[in-house]
C-alpha cells in the first residue's frame, strides 16, 4: 500500500486482499468498496501549533453525546515546561466553534464519559481525580465543573455513570410495523441504585490501576457521597478495565493487567446505601485466557492486551478483546453463556437429573477471531441498543447490514474497517486522501514520508451512521457511516433506514443531525411524506407528545432540499404558533373553584370549533369573560406576542391571492384547518383582552381611522377557515374572499416578518465525496446551499435591525446585549431576560434548556459595527 498523504481521510476503496480476515465466523472476506459506504464528511484541525507546545494526550479521551456533542483532549505545554491538560466541546454542525477548557486536571485525562440526557460530562485523570462538567446557563459552549471525587494518586482505567434503567429496544425485524410500540419496547432494566419511590440514584462509577472500584452518589442535596473497595481480596495491576450493567441491577467489570498471559477477570459489583453511606460489595465471576495464547503457534507474538471492550454498556454478556504486538494486532470476541455440568454416572443413579434441575454453570466461549492484522490503534464500539444472540450470526452472511450491528477498528497505517460485532467479518474499509480544502481548492500536497497519522481515539454516534476520529496531530475526523453496509445501496432501502432511525430518535428524544448527514435532496420529500403517515398512525396520546418533535424534524429534513426549503419557515413558524397557544391559555383560570373538568383554554376551543360566525363580537358572548381576567401589567408584557398573532394573520391573508405560490412563507397554512382554528382562538382571546387594556391590542397601520381591523382580519380568517376546517381535501376560496384579500394591503400596512436566519451550519452544505477541511477558532466561508436562497425578497439584508425570535423583541442592527443561538435552527434570543412579568417568565422558561425546535443553545458574540 503507498504511504497516506498526511493522514488525510477519503473514501473506502478496494485494498490488497489477506490483510484482514476472520475466524470462527466464516472463510476471509473480501472488502467491500463501493462507493458511498464510509466517506469523509469534513475534517477540522488546529492552527499550526509549534511540536513544543503540543502533545497529544496519551492516552487521547474521546466521547459523543446523544445530543451530538462531542468532546475530546489534548494537552499543551507552555514556555516552563508546564502542561494543560485541556479538554474540547464542539457540536457536530459547528465543528469550528470549539469551547476549550483547562481542565485543572494535574495528570493526563483518561477517560470522558456523558451522561444519559447528553447535558453532563465526566473526566478522570491519571491522578485519581473525577470532575462533574455541566453546562452554564444551558448553554453548550459554557461548561463549569461543581462536584467530584477523587482517589489521590490512583490512575483511573474505567469510568462510566451508573445506569438510570431506561432501556429502548429496537425491534429492526418490525421496521415495517404501524405502531412505535412494536418497532421500539421497553426492556424490564433495573437501575444500579435506587432512591425511596423507585427513582433511580444519579451518580458514577470508576476503576482505578491499583485493583480499587470507587462509586459516588449525588445526593438529592447536591453533595457527594463516595466510597471505595477492592474489586477482589487479593489486589493486582489493573492496566485496562470496562463496565457494564445488567439487567438486575448490578454492575460487571472487566479487569486485566496489560499481558495477554495472564486472565481477563471479570468482578460483580452491588451499590447500596446503608445508613446514609455507599455500600459496595464485590464478587469474582468466571475469568478467560484469550485464545491467542493458547495457540502454540500464536503464543507469543501478541504480548499485550492493548483494548478490552464489553460489546455494550448494558450488555455484560459479550466482550471484545485486542491483544498486541510492537506491528501487529488479534482481535477476539467472547461470548458468556450458561451450560450444563455434567454430572457423574455414580451421582446420576443416586439422584437422576430431570429437566431444569441439571446444575448450570457460565463459562465464557469464544464466539470468532480476526487473523493477523496490522496494529490497531482506536476501537468504536456501536450504541444502538440492537440486542444480539449467538444464533445471529448468520447476519454477517446475509445481505443486509443494520446500523448498529458493526464496530469500528483504526489501525495506525491509518486505515478504518467497520466489521460485524459478533463475526467480525469486515464489511468495510477507509484509507487516507487528502480532503479538497476551502482555503487553498487548487493546492497540490507533496507526499510526506514517516509515520502514517491514524485515528488514537474514535466513537460512534448513537445512532451508528457517522464515526468521529482523533489523530496522533489533534486533528478531528468525521466520517459518515452507511445506513447499510455490506451491499451496493439501493434508494428504497436506505430510505427505509433513515426513517426507521429518525422514529428512533423521535421517540427518545436524541439528536438527528448524523442521519442528515446521508439524506439526498432527492430523498427529502419521500422522508417527510413517510414520516407523517408513520406518525398518524400511532394513538392521539401519543401524538401529542411528538407533536412538537416531528415538525422540528421535518423542518431540518427541508432544508436540505431547493425544493423544500420555504416550508422551514412554516414548519417553525407552527411551532411558535403551537407555543403561544398553549402559553395564553395556560394562563386563563377558572372564575369558580367547584367548575367542570373542562379548562377555560378547552371551552374556548370547543366554543370556537362550534359557532362559525363571521362575527368576533358574536363569538365573544358566547364565552364566560370573567375566565378572561388577567392583571393588566401582565396583559402589556404579553404585547408583543399578541403583536406576533395579529401581524401574521394579516401576512398569511394577504397572502392568500398569491396562493399558487410554494415557495412563499406561509403557503401551507392557507390549508391547515388546524393552524387556521389556532389563529381564530388566539384572536378571540386578544380582542376580550383587549376590552380590559386597549393597549395590549396588536397595532395595526390603516388608511381608515374608523376601521376596525380585529373584525375585519377575524371575519376573513373564519370564511377560509370554514374552506379547510373539516377532514379531508380543502375547498377552494370562494372568489369574493380572495377579492377581500387583495383588497387588504390598500386597507392595512401588511407587515414584513421576520422569519428565521438561514443557519449556518454544515450539514446542509456537505456533498458526497467533497470532504471539506475546517479549521478551529476559524469560521469558514461555506459553499452556498438551499437554505440561503432568497424567498421572494423576504430574507434579511445584512446592516438591518434584528430581532429576538423568542421574545419578538428588535435587538437593533448591532444588538448590545449577550444572545444565544440555538444550534440546530438558528433562532437568536437575549441570554438575560428584559422582563421580570411572571406570564413572560412563564414564556421563557419553556425556552431555558432548548430552543422549541429541541435545538441546544450556544452563546453568541456581540456583532460590531
């Protein structure tokens, strides 16, 4: 193989056959290369940094959260000699905008691990000490660390939070099934620690090289409470160490001290609180020798045990291990099963064995084995939580590959091969090329000699579609995945698994920008039409709680596409309408104590579905005013939401004669019966509030001053409601409404709205097989894409004033105060709020942890002049 050029990533290709093969599965396999089944996305790297003042950590720590974020270390020395051991975030659609933190560790970190809910992050170092970071004001690129432990001058191995025993299943088997309920099930999974009421106790775990187990609790309080113990009477070197949970609630660990002579020892572990303090209580579980050692012709060439991996957190059935030599690598994995003991002939005549009275015992069984490889240097393992038996091996045969059944190895010839799991059969392959650069497009490299650059540290996305790679330079590596591996990619499949996967990440609620990073504008429509029909399928309860997710969703699957991308601005703009719905009537409270089950806010809509008239006086009477009572300073703080309501109605039937128009903000409105029946409410509710503070009214600019705008805009709003109101296909307006409608802008200013910023992000400006090269710190100057097209003269110009797409506040051109920008949409708000009104923190708090598309915030430098 010619030497990589400066370990820069590109596409999988054929490779010399024999370098990697396997057994126990199945006779070497050749490496599948089509294109398209594992491509460099983008690779970002540092600027150029002197070798004096970096030096990669040894070991390098890396961890992808469930939010994409993605954190990882270096260390760098200053001009005494003096080493910082620092710790990077960044979020995957703005890899350039790393948070960089001093860690305050004292040794090299060993080991990152995030939390379940992918807001918290653990770090350990060769010292001993485990520091909590957290976000600061929710906010991604702001971390601060408040709680640790620490045990002095013990090096941690293994590190992970204990189990909360949430377990979703995935069913690929039922892909095609109508109902979330069979696709996805909840697995019966204890938590490792359990407060009064069954809650699950927060907290972590650890393993030190001295043979200890510390656990730390976090107290509802907020202290720590930690304890230490001995993993076994007789202590030893631990040099690698990994944990998993069971389904009991107990904790597996898997212990060895770096030589392939000696056992892999695997310990069980029991937290418990007793009498305010940590319990922990150890037991030994049967031990194996890897078959390498065993073999006489293998025995002494792999000397090292280099990685030591349970298949996944919480499965303490399977293990992969990796034993070593200065050039070369063997890669096994086992598999514990429960057998029968056999039983004397003596014994059997005195007490003959019946059925489940046969005494078991667990005995770990080699499941298959790798042939010789080059040395591998980073391993990733999947965390799809797809559960696997030993039968399923036939799988690696077959022609289908699901995400989630494949692990990645790195090797420091710097190539990557995703294999199966079980069979480790090799499905597909990575080398280096150099990615084009935006900087400097034309530029040829020379070819260097030395040392081939490779991966020192990989993970895997929680969804398995895109792999995230350190190099020996610091460099970071993204790399998509195929939803399929194992075969030539056919549209109808791999659509079928990105929908399966974006259910997925529906139901649990984790973050779907790796599954973007495969969708085709061509497969945008069909995605959002599928996922639609899937959602209407399920009951209304459910339903309701996704109802918010799916249309984020949707609106990030839009803007992938020219042919979609005006629909991003309705998709956001129903979000906000479905947020101040729920807010405005949240605040109405009954006049009575001993009232019906029914909220005012569910008479109000059920009064407004039932009367039809096209007059909002006549509306009115028919509801109870006094349920309507609200403080009048709280009345003026809701102004400008109610300003929001008002200015988009009269856009949308305005908009109404340039109906034929798809590519206009709003168009989908015109037909939804249920937006339509929002905006009718809301105006109800404004004009009753009205009566109490005039001043809370929206303002309207008319050429009239004895016209009565709310009437007007509510009596056009009913008559295109009635078009669309009732199931099934919308009739068309009626000729004397859409004359109406073009009278409007000669009777009241239409206003300009200010839809969302076209984001800035990468995914939708990625193309295949054109890698783009990023630097930290260093904003690039993106290709253009479908979201920065101009819709009909509605997108900002740069120099204009802007808004809080929150609070629907004018920040000014040069806005002086913080604002935050949600990672995912765009959408800017002010970090502080202005308003100390209790409805408007009522507002507010919806938005304090996540945009309203789900959306992580990031703080945002003030714009200057």
């Amino acid at each position: 193989m010619a030497a990589p050029d400066s370990g820069r990533w590109g596409e999988c290709g054929p490779r010399p056959p024999g370098r990697l093969g396997v057994r126990g599965a199945q006779e070497p396999g050749t490496v599948l290369g089509a294109v398209g089944m594992m491509d460099l996305a983008y690779v970002c790297e540092w600027e150029k940094w002197t070798k004096s003042t970096y030096c990669p950590s040894l070991p390098l720590a890396c961890a992808w959260s469930c939010r994409n974020l993605i954190a990882f270390t270096t260390d760098l020395r200053n001009d005494d000699q003096d080493m910082t051991h620092m710790i990077h975030i960044l979020d995957t659609e703005h890899p350039w905008e790393v948070h960089s933190v001093s860690s305050g560790h004292s040794e090299a970190i060993t080991c990152l691990e995030w939390d379940q809910s992918g807001s918290r992050l653990l770090s350990a170092d060769a010292d001993g000490q485990i520091k909590c970071w957290s976000m600061a004001d929710h906010l991604a690129n702001s971390w601060e660390s408040s709680v640790g432990s620490q045990v002095e001058g013990d090096p941690i191995v293994a590190l992970s939070w204990l189990h909360n025993g949430v377990k979703l299943a995935l069913h690929v088997e039922k892909s095609g099934a109508s109902s979330f309920g069979e696709k996805f099930s909840r697995v019966k999974f204890s938590p490792s620690l359990t407060l009064f009421g069954g809650k699950p106790m927060e907290g972590w775990i650890a393993v030190t090289v001295s043979g200890l187990v510390t656990v730390s609790l976090l107290k509802p309080s907020g202290q720590v409470l930690t304890s230490t113990e001995s993993l076994c009477r007789l202590r030893g070197r631990v040099a690698l160490a990994d944990i998993a949970f069971t389904g009991g609630g107990n904790i597996v660990v898997a212990a060895a001290d770096g030589s392939s002579a000696s056992p892999v020892k695997f310990y069980k572990v029991c937290v418990s609180v007793v009498s305010e303090k940590c319990r922990i209580d150890t037991e030994i579980l049967p031990s194996l020798f890897m078959r390498c050692t065993t073999d006489p012709n293998r025995k002494d060439r792999f000397p090292a045990i280099t990685h030591l991996k349970f298949l996944a957190r919480d499965m303490s059935e399977q293990v992969l291990l990796c034993a070593s030599s200065q050039s070369s690598s063997l890669v096994e994995c086992w598999s514990l099963r429960k057998e029968g003991l056999p039983v004397n002939n003596i014994f059997q005549q005195i007490s003959p064995v019946v059925g489940d009275k046969q005494p078991m015992i667990l005995k770990w069984r080699i499941l298959s084995a790798t042939n010789d490889l080059d040395r591998v240097s980073a391993v990733a393992l999947p965390k799809l939580p797809i559960s696997l038996t030993n039968t399923d091996l036939k799988v690696a045969s077959d022609t289908q590959f699901y995400p989630g059944l494949g692990l990645a190895l790195a090797f420091q010839d710097g190539s990557v091969h995703m294999v199966h799991r079980l069979s480790l059969q090799t499905m597909a392959v990575l080398y280096s090329s150099a990615p084009r650069s935006l900087d400097e497009p034309a530029l040829k490299r020379p070819r260097t000699a030395g040392p081939a650059v490779h991966f020192k540290a990989m993970q895997l996305s929680w969804t398995s579609l895109a792999l995230v790679g350190i190099d020996n330079h610091g460099k970071l590596s993204m790399l998509r995945i195929s939803p399929s591996l194992g075969h030539p990619l056919e549209p109808k499949l791999a659509l079928q698994h990105l929908l399966f996967l974006l259910e997925y990440c529906m139901v649990t609620g984790y973050d779907w920008w790796d599954i973007l990073l495969h969708v085709q504008p061509g497969m945008v429509q069909s995605l959002v039409e599928r996922l639609h029909e899937e959602y209407t399928r399920q009951k209304p309860a459910l339903q309701q709680v996704l109802s918010t997710r799916i249309l984020a969703m949707k609106a990030s699957l839009c803007k992938l596409s020219p042919c979609t991308v005006a629909r991003v601005c309705d998709y956001h703009t129903k979000l906000f309408l479905m947020a101040i719905t729920s807010t405005l009537k949240s605040l109405l409270r009954p006049h009575f104590l001993n009232t019906p089950d029914k909220s005012p806010g569910d008479r109000l809509a059920e009064i407004c579905a039932k009367i039809t008239d096209v007059d909002i006086d006549k509306v009115m009477i028919n509801l109870k005013t006094e349920e309507f009572v609200l403080d009048m300073n709280t009345l003026q703080a809701l102004q400008q939401l109610l300003q929001w309501v008002g200015d988009f109605v009269l856009y949308l039937l305005a908009s109404l004669p340039n109906q034929g128009s798809p590519l206009r903000p709003g168009h989908s409105f015109l037909r939804d019966g249920t937006s339509l029946g929002m905006l009718r409410e809301l105006m109800v509710v404004i004009r009753i509030w009205g009566l109490l503070k005039p001043s809370c009214l929206p303002v309207y600019t008319a050429t009239s001053d004895t016209q009565d705008s709310m009437s007007l805009l509510f009596r056009l709003l009913t008559k295109l409601w009635i078009c669309c109101r009732d199931e099934g296909p919308a009739s068309e307006p009626d000729e004397g409404l859409v004359d109406e409608c073009c009278l409007l802008p000669s009777q009241l200013l239409v206003p300009n709205l200010d839809w969302l910023p076209a984001s800035d992000g990468l995914v939708s400006r990625l193309q295949p097989k054109q890698p783009l090269r990023l630097r930290f710190g260093r904003a690039p100057t993106l290709p253009s894409s479908a979201s920065t097209l101009q819709l009909d003269g509605l997108a900002r110009a740069p120099g204009q004033p802007k808004i809080d797409h929150l609070r629907r506040l004018h920040l000014g051109a040069y806005p002086t105060e913080e604002c935050k920008a949600c990672t995912r949409c765009g959408c800017v708000t002010m970090l502080k709020s202005p308003n100390k009104t209790t409805a408007v923190k009522q507002w507010e708090q919806r938005w304090i942890k996540n945009c309203l598309c789900g959306g992580l915030w990031r703080r945002v430098p003030l714009a200057r002049p």
